[in-house]
C-alpha cells in the first residue's frame, strides 16, 4: 500500500507539472516497480503484455471509427446544415439563436462523441452567427460551451467505450444510457435561455415558413439519419456497439462523398489522418492506464478506499455524493478520458460494493467529468471558446456557470432517478 501511495503521488505530481497523460500513467508505473523490485528487476515482459492486452479489444476499435465520423461530418458541412435545420425550428422563439444552438448541439452529438469536437466545429458557425444577430457575448458564449458538453453523454460517446472497457460492462448498455440523460441536458438548457430571453431581453427571428422548413429538414436528413441508425439498430439487436461504430462510419462516408459530394480524395485523407492520430493519443493513453490500473489492483488500493469508506458509510446515497463531490474536483485538473482511464478501476469497485448499478454509475461519472470541461483551470472547452470567440478567459468562465449549473442538476436528477439511464439499455435487452 504504501508503494502504491507512491504510484498515486508520481502521477498527480508528473500531471500538475504538465506532463503528458500517457508518459505520467507509464512512468509512474515503471516507477513502481523500481520501488518494489528494485530498478534491474522491472518485468518488461510482463509490461509489455499488459500495455498490449489492454487495447487488443474488439470493443475498441469504436473509438477511431467514431473518432472519424465526427471529423468527417465536420468536413463534409454537415454541421452547417444542422445549423440551418435547428434555425428553422426554433429561431423564431424568444431568444432563438440560442435555442438554436443547444438543439443544434444535441442533434451533432449524434454524431462526434465529444465535446471539443461540437466547441471547435459547430461552435465557431454558432458564435458567428449570434453576433452578426447582436447577442451579447456573455449569452453566446454561455450557451455554447454548455452546448458543447452534451457532445460526450448522447451517442456515439468515446468516453462510454472507455469506461465499459475499463469497467467489463456492455458498451451498448453505457452508450444506450448516456441517451435520455443528454436530451434531458439539451432540454435543460432550453428551458434556462427561455429565462435569460427575457431577463436579458434577448432577440428573435420570425418564422421563415413551412417551405424553408422543409428545405432545411432536406439537406440535413442524410446527416440526422446517423444517430438513428446507429442507436435504432442497437436497440433492435442488428449490431453490436462496435459494429455501429463501422456501419456509421461507413453511412457517414456515403453521405459526405456521395449525397453531399462536399469531400473529396484530399479532404478524406486528411480525416483519415485526423482520426489515426487522435486514436493513437488516446489508445496510447489506454494502454498506460491499463497498465496502472493492474498495479493498483494487485497493491489492493480500490479494496482499501473501499473499505476506509464504508468504515464510514455504506449507505449507496451518501457514497455517490462522496464520489460526485471528488469527481467534480478531478474534473477540474484532468481530461474526461484521462480521469476515466485513472479512476475506473478505483471507483467501480466501490460502486459496486454498495450496491450501485455500473451502468448508471458510469453515466454519473461522465456527466460529471463532462461538467470539468468547462471548469478552470484545465477545461478544454474554455480554451477551445477562448479561441473561437477572442476574448478573455475569465469572461467565458463566467458567461458558462448558469449553465453548469443547470447541466448540474440534470445530473442530481438522474442520480436519484436512475431509471433515466437504465431504462433504454433494459429495452434493448
């Protein structure tokens, strides 16, 4: 245990210093064994099987192929089509754009998986688009990183792949899950820019008519019919979680190529490379933490977390607040993927041990990592908004935690009532 104190203290000491997440899950690991062993007696081989057999699974193989459906509907304007579908919905309410851009969000989730890929893509199209309509920043920029957060809970979710894999529970069941938590997201948010329309007096757009309606709906379907397909066949038993991964990568190719003819040999090359590389990151991140997580297990440091909690509780209520109240501050410091490869291994056990469903603890944790994308001092989705809308960072920190806030009591709401994730996964049993 005390060996393993050690393991925990090089990490988050390599992590606050900057250093890479892989290259701080791998060298902790090594140093480990050092410790232990003795530095000439470090078992490479036994190493070497563990960072291999971590990621030797089929299961994977949906990360780089979601990975390429969110670049490659970025590349072929399917996000700006979505856009003027949204528009046409509900641009004409009060505060419409904003409107727009959370519907707009919920319909892209259904496509990317992450909630950089909705901030960097969509985002940029969102923001221009309400400042021409002269929305105040602090409207635009709240409402779209808020947005940009249920990217990762709708599937497709890398982050869900990661933790049924780390967590040996079914991908389709976590995918599934993520789905009623992220529209009741998108419909939180709504219902918060339906408030702030008239407490800020925001302005609307009239209805552009049943003609342009249907036009916007026209040249989107190709691209709203991804997310149907990938969860209806789910759900109806046609594929697997992975194999819905190939069969919309495949649909998203016919579409962009094809029906839109928006990208040629070139531009799918480069999606090509895009998604190869950020799979490569993330699968390197896997493996390393495949390899962390066999150490802590093997050093029994879930069992005595465990067992130092229920010392204090076992009541299943008051151990998911515990473990929410750490994971909104981890969520601060570290990256979804990042802190879901770290903790899986520590919190499931626990989740377990009082009789939580991993199912649901699993969508509780995403949520709640999701939450630390757009906290200071390491939210990716504030750097990526800092960056699109130029201005302050502080300015988009603060314009965001209204709508933190809301997301936040999404999450208390499918915590208490866990049959809003559970229930579409037990229909697809």
């Amino acid at each position: 245990m005390i060996a393993a104190g050690w393991l925990m203290a090089g990490l988050i000491g390599m992590l606050v210093l900057g250093v890479s997440a892989g290259i701080a899950l791998g060298a902790s690991s090594l140093g480990y064994f050092g410790l232990t062993r003795g530095l000439l007696e470090i078992p490479y081989e036994i190493i070497t099987q563990r960072l291999v057999g971590t990621i030797n699974s089929f299961t994977l193989l949906a990360i780089p192929l979601f990975l390429f459906v969110g670049h490659l509907m970025n590349e072929s304007g399917a996000t700006t089509r979505l856009f003027g579908f949204a528009n046409a919905m509900v641009g004409h309410w009060r505060g419409g754009l904003a409107q727009v851009n959370v519907l707009a969000s919920m319909l892209f989730a259904g496509m990317s998986g992450s909630g950089t890929a909705d901030a960097a893509g969509l985002g940029a199209i969102e923001v221009k688009a309400m400042r021409e309509a002269n929305y105040d920043d602090k409207t635009t920029i709240g409402v779209t990183v808020g947005s940009a957060l249920i990217g990762p809970i709708i599937p497709p979710s890398i982050a869900a792949i990661l933790y049924a894999v780390l967590a040996e529970v079914s991908p389709a069941d976590v995918l599934l899950a993520g789905a009623i938590p992220g529209v009741l997201m998108a419909v939180g948010l709504m219902i918060l820019v339906a408030f702030l329309a008239r407490r800020r007096k925001l302005p609307s757009e009239p209805f552009p008519g049943m003609r342009a309606l249907w036009q916007s709906f026209r040249e989107s379907f190709w691209a709203l019919l991804t997310p149907v397909i990938l969860i209806g066949g789910i759900l109806a038993g046609f594929f697997t979680a992975t194999e819905s991964a190939a069969i919309a990568a495949l649909w998203a190719t016919v579409v962009a190529v094809f029906i839109y003819r928006s990208v040629g040999l070139a531009a799918l090359g480069r999606v090509f490379w895009r998604s190869a590389y950020d799979s490569t990151f993330i699968m390197f991140i896997l493996a390393c933490s495949g390899l962390f997580g066999w150490i802590l297990t093997r050093a029994r440091l879930p069992q005595g977390i465990a067992d130092t909690i229920a010392g204090l509780t076992t009541d299943p209520t008051l151990v998911m607040a515990l473990m929410i109240a750490f994971l909104l501050v981890i969520g601060c410091f570290m990256a979804v993927a990042v802190s879901i490869n770290i903790l899986t291994p520590i919190l499931v056990p626990i989740a377990i041990s009082v009789g939580i469903d991993p199912v649901h603890f699993g969508v509780i944790m995403i949520m709640v990592l999701v939450i630390g994308e757009a906290t200071p001092p390491f939210g990716m989705v504030l750097f990526v908004m800092t960056r699109i809308a130029n201005v302050p960072f502080d300015l988009v920190v603060r314009a965001c935690l209204p709508f933190l806030a809301t997301i936040f009591l999404v999450v208390v709401a499918v915590w208490f009532m866990p049959q809003l994730a559970l229930w579409l996964p037990g229909v697809a049993r």
